[in-house]
DNA sequence: TATGAATGAGGGTTCATTCAT
DNA sequence: CATGAATGAACCCTCATTCAT
C-alpha cells in the first residue's frame, strides 16, 4: 500500500499551525488533528515538542539556502544579489507560514534546537553575503575590500527582504514580486 | 518616602522575563516575582496579560519612534538616512531585551494587541520611509519620483536594520556601531 | 472565618487513595476530588505528587515514632518488647491505609523521597531495637553483649509485627490484638 | 540452533526492570527492550501486563515455596526454624530483584493477579508455620498446644525474614548470613 | 492599593494495547 | 512466531485568572 510519510504530514501541520498561534501557542493537540494523525503518533515520531520544531526549522532553513544556491548558479557577479534576492523572496512567499515562523523565532536564544538553527541562520546569511561579495568584485573593487563584507551584512540584507517580504505580503499583497524588489534594492 | 511607580516596575519585569522565554513563555507568576510585588497586584494594574504586554509593546515602539524623531531634527536631507539608522541602531542596543521581543511579534497577527503593534510598526516604517525620500529628493531626484518610495521601503529598512543589529549584539558584540552601519548602508 | 488546613485535607485524601491502587496508581486527579479541593490547590500546597509523597511518608513515620515513645515512657526494661509491639500494631491498625503504603515503598530505593523514608525507617527500627536490648539487659545479660543487638534486629522486629498486622487485619480480622502479639512474640 | 525460550527471556527482564521502578513504574517498552525483542512480543506470550506479572510473582513464590521444601527435608523438629530461614534468606538473596517486588505487592488487594499472589503468599506463611510447630512440638509441647501457632505466626515469621533480609541487603552487605539469622532467632 | 490562596482548563507526555504485515 | 507503527486515554503539571481579605 502506497503508504504516506507521517513525518511530513507531522511537519507540515506544525507549520501551518505555528504559523497562527506561534511555537508555544501551538498545541500538540491542534497538530495533530491538522495533520490527521493521533496525538499518540506525533510522540512515536518525535521525541518532543521542541525534536519536532527543530526539525521543523531545519527543513525550513533547508529549503531556503537550496532555493539561494540554485539561483546562483551560472548567474555572473554582478547580478547575484538581485538573483538571490528574488529567489529568497520567492521561497519566503512559497511559504509564508514558515517565514512567519522563521522571523519570529530567528533571535530566541533560549530555545532547545537554538543550536540547530543558528547554524542554518548563519549559513542563509553567509549564502547572501557570497552575493554582496561577487557584486562588489564585479563592480570592479579588489578581492581584499570584498572581504570586508560580513555575514553581518549578509544578515541585514536577510532582514531587509524578510522586513519587506512580510509587510508585503501581510499587508500590501497587491504589490509585484519585482517591485517589491526594487524596493528593497534601490533605495539605500 | 519616594513612591515606585508599581506599573512601571511591572512593565519591566514583564519586558525582562519575556526577553528570556518569549511573551507565551513568560508566567504571570515570574513576572510578579521579578518585579517584587505579589501577583495579584498584576491584575489590579493590567486588565490582563494581553493588556500588560500591549502596554509593553506601545511603549517600546513609542521609544523608537521618539528616537527616530530626535534624530531627525535639523539634519538635512542627505544625511537622514544614516542618522536615523544609527538612532534606530543605538535604541535597539539600549533596549535589547525589547528589540527580541519585537522582532519576534511583529509579525504575528493573533495577538490581542495586534492593531496597536501594527500602528506602532507602521508609524517606525514611515519614519525611516520618510528619511529614504528625504535622502531621494536631495540627491537631485522629484519629489514625484520619491514617491514611489513606500512603506515598504521603510519595512526593509527596519528588516536590515534589525537584522545587523541582533546578528550584531547577539554573534558579533566586538564590532563598533559604526561598522555595523557601514554594512547596512553601503553594500546594496 | 474557621478554615480548614488545606495541606492536611490533601496529605489524608493521598493516604486514603494511595491504600486503594499504590502510590504510583493514585492519581492526582483522584486525590483532589477526594480531599474536595481543584487539582490545581494540590499543586499550590506541594511542589510535586512526588513531595506530597515524601510528606505522607513522613508523617506517617512520625505518627509511629511517636507511639512508640510515647508506649515505653516509664516501662520496666523486661516489658519493653511487648509495649512497643503493642502500640506499633495499635498504630498500624489505626492507621491500615498508611501501613500498607509504609510497606509496600519502604524497600524501594529509586523514590524521589528514599532519603526521607530512609531516615524515617531507621529511627523505627532503632526505637525498636533499643526496647529489645532493654529487656536483653534486664533478663540479666551485660550491656556489652546487648549491643549485638543491631538495627537489622529492629528491622526484623518490625517486620514481624508488620507482617502479622498486615495478616489479622487484611485476612483474619476477627483475631484480637492480644492473640496477634502472642503469635509474634512466643513462637520462636 | 539452541532456540532461547522467549517467555522465560521476558519474565526474567520483567522482573529486572520492575526492581527498579516498581511494577506500576515498569513500561512494556523497556521490558522488551530489556528482553532484546520487540514489544508486540510481549503481547504474542502474554496477554496482558498484568498477565505477564501474575507469571513473574507465581514464579517468584514457587521458587521461595520449594526452596523452603527442599531445605526441610530430613530435618529434625528442633532444626526447622533455623534451617527454613536460612533457606528463605538464601532465596531472597539470591533473588533480590524478586524479593523487593514481592514486599512492595505482597498486601496490595487491587492487582489483577491478587488471588494469585495470595495462594502463593499463604503457601509460603503455611509452610513457615509448620516448621515453627515442628519445632514446638520437639521441644515437648502437645500437637494441641502446637496449633495455636497459626498462619498468622508464619506470616510474622516471613515478614521478620524480609525485613531483616532487606536490611541486610540495602543497607548492611557486610554482614554474614549467619549473623543476620542469630538477629533474627534469638533476639525475642 | 495590595495580597495570595484557590481554581480548572488546557498543556506536553507516557504507555498499555492493537493490528496489518 | 514475531514485528513495530499507530493509537487514545490518562497521566502530571502549569498558569492566567478570580476573589475574599
């Protein structure tokens, strides 16, 4: 029988329900009726609330540097942050709920799979930093100033586009994708 | 002898707990400790929690939107942006605990005081909205064309400004303000 | 107003509940609507199940130790035996819901509240060890040789005296206590 | 290939893992794990927890019960106290895991395996009983007078053996098995 | 103005049991 | 003969809220 993935299931109506009421107003009651399984399962598949939500934002954060690396390739220096910033965009709209998710726990600390997702963070913002990087050589500056561009820089233009994505999307989701865009890109 | 202002010290301890658990994850109970009174006192002050942590949020929004304003003063056009950049910067720095805390419920839209956050977010979105035409129209550009600077602009610009400064206090508290303003500004 | 002590109210309501189905099969639940209180009273009066436990043990203890003390107060070394046999099966008859607990957990070692009965357990055994020497010296032997009367002499006593308490009144109610204390005391 | 009898395979971990935690505390999980096989095993031989534990304590008293039988055998009236303790001892020594199970249930009414444990327990207390009347007889009382010793002497019996026993074991390994059975004859 | 004992709904988690394979 | 994914009732515990003082 062509069985489906309970795990998925699990991950996906965790998402979907985090997104409304955030990680701890999530109850694992409402996911597991959102996913269609026994409250039981969601224990037999995860060892805990937080094993759930770290894998969660694993996959999360997974999605997203495989959406900025495929952008990437075979796109020359100098239009790599609009690439990657159309892409990141694209991925954050193809799952809004995530990003919500994502905004709002990126900075928690305190959290079990903190760990975990620190370590995806900072591997987007390095992603996005490349960026800055190869369009500042491209722009004709030297190997040696690139390097002064930081994964701090890369986290701010992270937050730009989530700030943007988010305020978009929430609250002015008539905008197009590419305006939005030379919003972000243009302006400072 | 010198009365506290018991609200006052509630609403700190209620801004100091959460920044360690998140708003959900901060107890009445905690609170009451931290603050030094008993818990019922909590409910002779605040309606509720929703409306204790409403008044949290206005007030820390209200901060940064005074910041912002004091900023502005008498500086000319060209170099609004980084002034209002660095005053955001500085009230973030200053009140860390709050910056968590908004980054991570601004975006939620089921709070009790969502309308009252999304006010105060828009007003900080306009502000930095406002010192982007500003900034426009002084190197040469229409007053038209600035238009089409909007409140999204002003979204990414806090999103960035965010950004560094969490990935900045948080991972990297050896730079200077001063860097961490260059990143932002300069890179796109 | 003449209020109840709360703390007492819930101690009793485990006490009975735990006699019927173990301490791990007495549920808090149970034990609230015994003592007629919310559950969540049992929780504001004890920190755990496991600490409302080590109370019940305690007391129950304590309630023993002073019977026996009371029972030997101005006794003659010879009769030591038998008084304390006395008032240790008069204590446990009063109290059959406690004994049966006493006996089934005062060999468990992995309790959140082992210290506590450890402690308890000993001060029985040793009450009951010093009557044993008394009547040990007073049949004419030295001290010297009354001190070859240890604790595990104690704990044998009381487990006699538990055993055959636990007998009469579980199985053979219709006995008296003064055939009971015959039985335990003369045949070997 | 020597097949392993799997029933006995989980009896044997059934009772490793309930000296530890108890049998309330006993998960089948860790049974089977315990037992190195899957948990719908334990479910193929047993039909029930508790079935699986009527099994453990019926067991548990046979081995005691015979024990004792093999230990009385050729040995004279006056010899049979000291020499069916010994025996007991020595079972509850060799079997402490069993031994601690069988103090903590032997008086709980409420177990599925109730009745069960009872014939067991009283064949135990019956055949203590007789050694003691044995004994009485060799020393020159009437059978008449020597059956005013009852069960109820024999579970008095029993219970000094445990508890001195437990003693010995918990908290006084040093001690020899003679000297715990000199504590335990010849004290009262 | 302030207190803290009491509440009860709802939280995360465990676990004996079932059943399709 | 054996497995292990799935279940759901019941568990211990937390916490926002109330109210008599």
């Amino acid at each position: 029988m062509a069985r489906v993935n309970t795990k998925q299931l699990i991950v996906d109506a965790a998402v979907a329900v985090a997104a409304q009421h955030g990680i701890s107003g999530a109850s694992m009651d409402q996911i597991a009726e959102t996913a269609g399984v026994a409250k039981g399962s969601l224990y037999y598949n995860f060892a805990s609330k937080d094993a759930l939500f770290a894998e969660v934002m694993r996959r999360g954060f997974e999605r997203l540097s495989a959406a900025i690396d495929s952008a990437r390739e075979g796109v020359p220096g100098e239009g790599a942050p609009r690439i990657v910033a159309a892409a990141t965009l694209e991925a954050l709209r193809n799952n809004i709920d995530l990003a919500k998710l994502m905004a709002a726990e990126v900075f928690r600390t305190d959290r079990a799979w903190a760990e975990t997702m620190n370590e995806a963070r900072s591997s987007v913002a390095t992603r996005l930093r490349d960026a800055l990087r190869d369009a500042h050589v491209a722009a004709g500056n030297s190997e040696q100033s690139a390097e002064r561009i930081t994964e701090t820089a890369g986290a701010a233009f992270f937050g730009a586009l989530a700030g943007a994505c988010l305020d978009w999307l929430l609250f002015r989701p008539e905008l197009s994708l590419e305006h939005v865009l030379d919003e972000v890109l243009t302006t400072w």
